[in-house]
C-alpha cells in the first residue's frame, strides 16, 4: 500500500502528489479501493456533505413511519436487504459503500464510517452505540498526515453475529458468521466464525455450539 511506501520519505507529500496526478482514477475512486486521498477532493466532499444531509433527514421521519424511513435508508445506503432495521441516531461518512444483508438490525446511535465498503451479512445484530470504523490516517509521517491524506481498509461483518453496546471494529477487520461480540470490546483483529469475544484488544475466550 502506497501509504506504507512513502511513509519514511521527507518527500512524502510531493511524491503522493505526483503519484495521484499520474493515475486515471478520481479521488473517489482510490478512497474506495483503499488507497491514500483527499476527503477535500471536490467529489468526495460533496458525496460526505449529502450523507449528512440524508442522515439528518432520516432523523427528521417519525420513526412509526417504517416505509418512509426505510425508503430514506435504501436512497442513502449502497445496499440494503428485506426487513432491515434501522433505530435512529445512524451516522455515515457517504453511505453508498454500506452494505446490509436480510434481517439485519442496527440499534440507536449506529455509527458506520465507509470510506472503504462495510458488508453485514444477513440476521446480524449490532447493540446501540457500535461504531465500525474503517478510516486511516498516515502513522508515522506526521508531515503527510497533516496535509490531509487519509486512507481506509474494509470491514466485512459475517452473518446472524450479535454485537453488544458500544463494541467497536477497526478497520480493515474481518469477523466470521455466527460471532457475538461483548459490549464495549474493541475488535482490531479478525475474529473466525463462531465464537465470543471480549475485551480491549477484542480476544476469543470460547467457541460457541453450532446450534
């Protein structure tokens, strides 16, 4: 990853700058591949700006209106599944590179940062306050940090998982079908398919039945 490659170089900036010019891509394009952009860019900024917008406009729905909401969250979201549901206080970096499977159930205050694609797979539960996260930021070229490039790396979430309140999953993390999270662990690391995990850094303390 090119954020990697130039990370030690004084020159940093310039030789981001030059690679970008070179490449055929929109900025747009590189942030959802996971590659070094400007959340500045004119097309990413206003894709950022009307996702607010839409957040707060779903926010502004009578949550007893279930069509309304729901045909809010399809107009935002890149993917949504049949009997999706989605309890207020949702916040989205864009929302088109948020993905959600059948049954899926998102309590309040869901914050899903998609720079990079977020995929929950079908029957998946995710307690209030869960944040998934897949932003990056340069770590060791502080110069090439505060010029405002940034990075992602996706999140892929597993089928019929159940996270608790407040968990959070880092980027570039991987979770299996079938895994329950305990509330307020922090996942940084994949987690294979069944099992409980807890903590700060997330750890598996046990395999779960198959049934």
């Amino acid at each position: 990853m090119l954020a990697t490659m130039v990370e030690h170089s004084p020159a940093a900036d310039a030789a981001v700058r030059a690679e970008v010019a070179a490449d055929p891509r929109s900025m747009w394009e590189r942030m959802v591949a996971g590659e070094l952009y400007h959340a500045d860019d004119p097309e990413v900024a206003a894709a950022g700006l009307a996702a607010r917008s839409a957040c707060w406009q779903l926010e502004q729905i009578d949550p007893a209106d279930e069509d309304a909401r729901d045909a809010r969250l399809r107009n935002l979201l890149g993917t949504v599944g049949e009997n999706v549901v989605v309890w207020p206080g949702l916040r989205v970096d864009y929302g088109t590179n948020i993905h959600l499977g059948d049954r899926v159930f998102l309590n309040v205050d869901a914050t899903i940062l998609d720079v990079c694609p977020v995929h929950i797979g079908k029957d998946t539960r995710i307690g209030p306050g869960v944040q998934i996260l897949t932003p990056l930021h340069p770590l060791e070229n502080h110069a090439l940090r505060a010029t405002g490039w940034e990075y992602g790396a996706p999140v892929t979430i597993g089928e019929n998982c159940w996270f608790g309140g407040n968990v959070t999953v880092c980027p570039g993390v991987t979770i299996g079908d079938n895994v329950v999270v305990g509330a307020g662990a922090v996942v940084t690391r994949d987690l294979p398919s069944g099992v409980l995990a807890v903590g700060t850094p997330a750890t598996v303390v046990r395999t779960l039945p198959e049934s």
